[in-house]
C-alpha cells in the first residue's frame, strides 16, 4: 500500500509541484491545504502519513500548525518546506515538532530523500 | 534519585542558557519589534525552567515560570516589553544566582518576591492579544534522563555546501535527544541556530544507546558529511565541566606538561651544542631526530592550550550594554574573530584589561547621543572588539568611533606634570600611550567613577607586559580611538636572541626583534636631545643597554652590534657588546623583586643551565 500525503502550501503552484514529484514515486497524495488552520483540520480527518508543510501562510502559520498537529499527534511526520534564509523559522517548526525539512527552490531527488527519511 | 550528582550539570546548562537569554535581550532592545529574540528568551528560560523543576528546585522555578509567562504575552507584540527589558536582564541575574545558590541546598531560602511582583505588573500592563503554546513536549534538551550511565562526546561534519546547515544540526540534536540527555553542545545552540559555525558541532550525549543508534539518528537528519563518537575525550570534557564552565581540558596537566616540553627543549639545546662538535656521525644523528620530535611535541602541546577567545568574550555585550545604560549612551557593541586561539593562561589574563578597555570606550569614548548628533555623527556610537592572528601573534583592537583622546589636555597636564617639556606643542602617540600608563597620571576627564582613577590604564599595560604582550593606542579627536593589544599566542615558550653584556646574558624575544646590524659609531646624531643611530637615512633613537642595565667593567674592544627592536611602528637601536645567538627559552614566572629595572618581562634557563633575564622588547622603545 502506497504512502498517504497531505499537501500544505498557500501557493498552488508549489502544492502542485509538491504533489507531482510525490506522485510520480508512488504516493498517494490524499489532500491539499492553503491555511495552516485547513491543514490541521484535515490532518485530523485524514491522518495521512506525511505532511509536507510551507513555514508562512495565511491564517495560521505552519509553524503553529505543525505545533497543533505534534500536540494531537506525537508521531506525526512533517517535513517542512522553507524558502532560503528562513533558518530561523526552520529551527523553530524542528523545536515544534517537524520531523525534517527541504529548502526550495526544490530539487525532486532532495524531496524524495527527505521524505525516505522521515518515513524512514 | 539523588539528584546531587546532576547538580554540575545543571550549573554548567543552566549558564549556558542564562548566556542565550542575555544575549536575546540584548538583540531584543536592538530590534524591538523583532519576534525572535523574545522566542529564543522564552524557549531558553523555558529550558531553565526545565531543568530546575527536574532539580526540585521550587522557587526557581517559579520565577521561570512567571517570566515566561509574562514573555508568552509579549510574542505577539514584542515592543511593548521594551519598557521592561531591564526587568528581565535582573530577573537573569537572578536566576543565575539563584542556581548557584540552590545547588548548594539553598532553594527554599531564595526569596523573589520582588521580582515577582515587578512581573505581576508587567503581566497586567502587557494585554493578552495572542497566546504562544509552549513547545510540544520532548522538544528540549532534558538535562536529567534517569538512565544516564555514561556520556559521550559526539562530533558531527555537517556536509559542506548545504543548504541551512545550522538547521540541519538542530534536527540532528533533536533526533539524538529520543536516545538520551544531550549537553554540551558547541558551538553554543545559539551560534548553530544562527547559522554561525563552519558545519561542525559537537555535543554530549548520556544513556546507554549503541554506537549504531547514534549514528543513524544523526544520519537520519540529512546532510551529515560524518559522525564520530569518543568515549574517552567525553569522560574528559564531563570531568572538566564540572569544574569550570568551558575548560576541556585538565589545565594543570597541560601545565605539567608543558613544563617537561619546556625542560626537553633546554636539554635539546645543550645536545644540539655537543653534536655539533661532536665526531660522532650517529650522535648528530640521534640528536637532529631528537630535536625534530621535541619541535613536534611542543607544537602538539601549544595546539593543546589554545582556547577560542569567545569563552572570555562572550560576557562583553553585557558589560557594555550595561554601562551604556548607565552613562545614558546608546552604543552597538560589534565582536569580530571569537574563534582567534589563544593559550588559555593568556586568555585567563587579559579579561580584566579589555573590560578596562570596554569601560575606557563607553565612558571616555562614545559621547551622549545629543552631543554625537552636534557634531553630525549616527547617535548611537559603535565600539568594536576584533581578535585576529598570525603566525605567532594574536591581535586584539578595541576600538571607538568616539571623541579620542583630547591631546590638548593630556599634553597641559603632562607639561604639568614635567613629562614633556614646558615648549612641547603635540603629544605624540607612542608618549600619549606611556603618559596615560604612567602610576598616577590622570586626566581630569577620567576621573569619573566609573573607570577607575588613574591607575586603569598603567595596570592594563602592565598586565600586557607580564604576558609578553604590548599595548599601542592610535586616536583622533572627534574620530575615535583604537587600542590595540599584541600577545604572543602562547606564553611558555618563545624564541629568543642572546646578547651579551658585561658579563650576563640577555634574551630578547624574536617578536621584538627587527633586524641586527653592526653599530658604527659614525652614525651617531641627535633627535630632539636623543642619541640616535642613522639606519638607512632614518633616525632610530638608541639605547645603550649597558647604562640602562648600569653595567660597569671594561667594554669588549671592536665593533658593538646594534639589535633594532620593534613594537608597532616604533623602533629603537639596543646597544650590547655581542650578539650570543638564537635559541627557543622558556619563560618563567617573574616577580620582579621591588626596585627591579622595568626592562625585563621575565627570567629563563639557557641550554647550558645558567639563568639569563628576558628582556621586554615593549620596555625599551
């Protein structure tokens, strides 16, 4: 049985780039997200074994997101999904629980090892 | 449990943590409105808060407690604690105390009424516009893990080139905390969150997880060039940490040791004299490998002493931002070059005179931002600590873009005082330096409270001496003014001319040493009332160190060698009746009986095992 994903980003170009690179390796992408608020929603009813995360969204950020997700879900697998220089930000989503992240501009195989690693 | 035997541990993390939040304020009243500094405050008071609940430490913890309390409120819009940053540097100081303090048993004794109450208020002031959710659990270093057995020391390559290595790193500490307690850490968590280190870090690691464990948990953080795992340097660094903050090492037997390198090399030069008359081809042989080696092994000892400088350093932005305050200044405080090494006896020593110099820049140097806005400068003054070396040498400048020195004054007063002649017009420099560290010589300017009464700068000087070091000031009225301290790397041993006069020999270290020449008596002049020497169409005052030694006796007939010794861009010709030769000495403690000539920096024991007194090249110019 393949992998369930659950997509975050509040740009749909990137949720689709996300969600291309992660189908074509045989995930299942079961969701999409545009708020950090939507994405903690639909971790709840979809509990997908990965969540791909963006740090800044609207109404809710991931950062918080990935907090609220960890606090309902200890085991929850989040990779972060930053943009270059948002160190900061990436140290914090580790401190709330993100289980490894990705710098974009995105190379797929950087994805793919990401993701290996956090479902491991 | 007895929780006795985590007590250093806690000493040492919770000083490391207390370090993170002194330095959060300070970026804080930097950028008021910035979210980050008040996130890495809360988290590391967070942290404390943490590891004293986990000591039983109930009063400290619930200060911790309130103040994190009050810094959650302030997340959301950090400048409104702008009013109460001073608050919270107390409430730092109090912490730290107080863990002193509790380790001891002294807890319930500790009473932070005030403090709380001052918080109380600030809580009140401070509206609840957003809420902060402590960080999931799990998610900090724990100092205490019940099932600690022996701790580690794990040092890990980030992959060079990689993107966001500072955040790789957390990942990997976070993924080995699921193994076990993990301290240590260095660079600090600060440095690597903030992406300021070179990809290696290393920390401690308790519990009984195997090596293979610890290795894939480090892996599994990406981009991990290498892992390496030491048991015994690990039992070493806890052994240390208990003792001191950041000492790694057993200073006292890196002495011991350097002590015995110091006794080899003074062996090997006598050797190194006998082989070379020797006949004995394998003598020569034997004494050439043995020379080699004890080179090898002195430079593994002095690799072994050498200390990064931010383990004095770090505690300035505070020492500054505080007299700032006080003096109502605004100063921004700039670091450059923490990772300079520096023997750790030097290191040890100059800490004192930087604040001197620090305190001398903040008071003396920066002016009040009104009087710095008169005369068109940015209001807030800058004052800039740098460490940089070479070969041999370490540099240390501090430096302000503040008023300088008023030459003006200083040149009244030393007129005054009969250091300079009633016709002088400038102080130059070099005497500027001298004047300012003679016993007792003061300007009126600084005969404040806050940096001492005169005796300030002659102490730094003196201190500098005693290290083999020097001290050179450069300033310009309006400008601002530059210190800048020269020390040998390490302290021990040095290479060193042997010249001879009367019946003594003297060592000059090479670091003062320019060049020799021969002392042709034809090129005596004067400068300004001076003996000087022509070298090369310049004038180089002389000194002739058999009437500053007071050596009487008859003087070896011929030519007398001239040794030019140089400290900065000052130069003078030293006079001896024949130069001797080079060779390494080891610089023994020197206390310089009262009333002993200000020229010597300390005594050595020469290969053939007769003491010679070091001359200090900084005293002669």
């Amino acid at each position: 049985m393949s992998h369930t994903v659950l997509v975050c980003d509040d740009a749909i170009f990137m949720r689709t780039m996300i969600s291309d690179i992660l189908a074509q390796a045989g995930f299942e992408i079961v969701g999409e997200a545009e708020t950090g608020r939507e994405a903690v929603e639909k971790y709840r009813q979809l509990k997908p074994d990965l969540v791909t995360m963006d740090i800044v969204m609207p109404d809710m950020g991931g950062i918080e997101a990935v907090r609220e997700i960890c606090k309902a879900d200890p085991d929850a697998k989040v990779l972060m999904c930053s943009a270059m220089g948002q160190q900061a930000l990436v140290v914090e989503a580790i401190q709330a629980g993100a289980k490894d992240f990705v710098v974009k501009p995105f190379q797929p195989s950087r994805v793919l090892e990401a993701v290996q690693r956090v479902i491991g | 449990m007895d929780l006795s035997r985590y007590a250093a541990l806690f000493v040492t993390e919770s000083r490391e943590q207390l370090g993170v939040c002194g330095q959060a304020l300070l970026e804080w009243e930097r950028r008021p409105t910035a979210t980050e500094p008040v996130v890495t405050l809360f988290r590391a008071v967070h942290t404390f808060k943490g590891m004293a609940a986990a000591m039983g430490y109930a009063n400290l913890t619930e200060l911790a407690h309130r103040t994190e309390t009050v810094l959650d409120l302030l997340r959301s819009d950090p400048s409104s604690g702008r009013e109460i940053a001073d608050l919270f540097f107390r409430i730092i100081d109090a912490l730290e105390q107080g863990a002193g303090v509790a380790v001891d048993g002294g807890d319930p004794r500790l009473d932070f009424s005030p403090l709380l109450a001052e918080l109380d208020e600030a809580s009140v002031a401070t509206a609840p516009t957003g809420s902060w959710a402590i960080p999931a659990p799990g998610g900090m270093p724990a100092v205490v893990a019940p099932e600690v057995a022996a701790s580690r020391l794990i040092q890990v390559v980030v992959t060079p080139g990689a993107t966001m290595r500072g955040a790789r790193a957390m990942l990997a500490l976070r993924k080995v905390e699921a193994l076990g307690a993990v301290s240590a850490v260095r660079p600090p968590l600060a440095t690597i969150e903030q992406e300021g280190f070179d990809g290696r870090f290393s920390f401690q690691l308790a519990g009984t997880a195997s090596a293979d464990q610890v290795m894939a948990a480090v892996r599994g953080a990406g981009d991990i060039l290498d892992v390496t795992i030491d048991a015994a340097e690990a039992e070493r660094v806890a052994e240390a940490a208990g003792r001191g903050r950041q000492i790694r090492i057993d200073l006292r037997r890196l002495d011991a040791l350097m002590g015995h390198v110091g006794e080899l090399i003074v062996a090997r030069a006598r050797l190194m004299e006998l082989a070379e008359v020797s006949t004995e081809p394998e003598l020569r042989a034997v004494a050439s490998r043995i020379a080699r080696v004890t080179a090898d092994l002195h430079g593994e000892v002095v690799q072994a002493r050498m200390t990064p400088v931010w383990q004095v350093f770090d505690r300035f932005p505070r020492v500054v931002r505080d007299l700032a305050r006080q003096l109502g200044k605004r100063v921004r405080f700039e670091v450059e070059g923490e990772e300079t090494q520096l023997d750790r006896a030097i290191l040890d020593d100059i800490g004192e005179p930087l604040i001197h110099l620090l305190r001398n820049a903040v008071d003396h140097g920066i002016e009040l931002p009104a009087e710095r806005a008169r005369q068109g400068k940015p209001e807030e003054g800058q004052v800039r600590l740098s460490a940089a070396s070479d070969r041999t040498t370490v540099l240390i400048r501090v430096s302000d873009n503040g008023r300088g020195v008023d030459r003006k004054r200083v040149l009244a007063e030393a007129i005054q005082v009969g250091l300079l002649p009633a016709e002088a017009q400038d102080v130059p420099d070099e005497l500027l330096l001298r004047v300012l560290g003679r016993p007792g010589f003061t300007t009126a300017a600084q005969l404040t409270d806050v940096s001492g009464r005169g005796m300030g700068m002659d102490a730094v000087i003196s201190r500098l001496r005693g290290l083999g070091g020097s001290v050179e000031i450069d300033t310009q009225v309006g400008v601002g003014t530059t210190f800048t301290l020269r020390l040998p790397m390490t302290l021990a041993i040095v290479r060193a001319l042997l010249a001879r006069v009367g019946d003594e020999r003297y060592a000059i270290p090479l670091a003062g040493v320019a060049e020799t020449v021969a002392f042709h008596s034809d090129r005596i002049a004067a400068l300004e009332g001076r003996e000087a020497y022509v070298l090369r169409e310049r004038l180089i005052p002389t000194v002739r160190l058999r009437d500053r030694l007071g050596v009487t006796g008859p003087r070896p007939p011929g030519r007398q060698p001239a040794v030019i010794v140089q400290i900065g861009e000052r130069r003078v010709a030293v006079v001896v009746d024949a130069l001797v030769g080079q060779q390494e000495i080891v610089v023994e403690p020197f206390d310089a009986p009262l009333g002993t000539l200000p020229v010597f920096s300390g005594a050595t024991i020469l290969g053939d095992g007769t003491p010679a007194l070091i001359v200090d090249p900084a005293a002669l110019v």
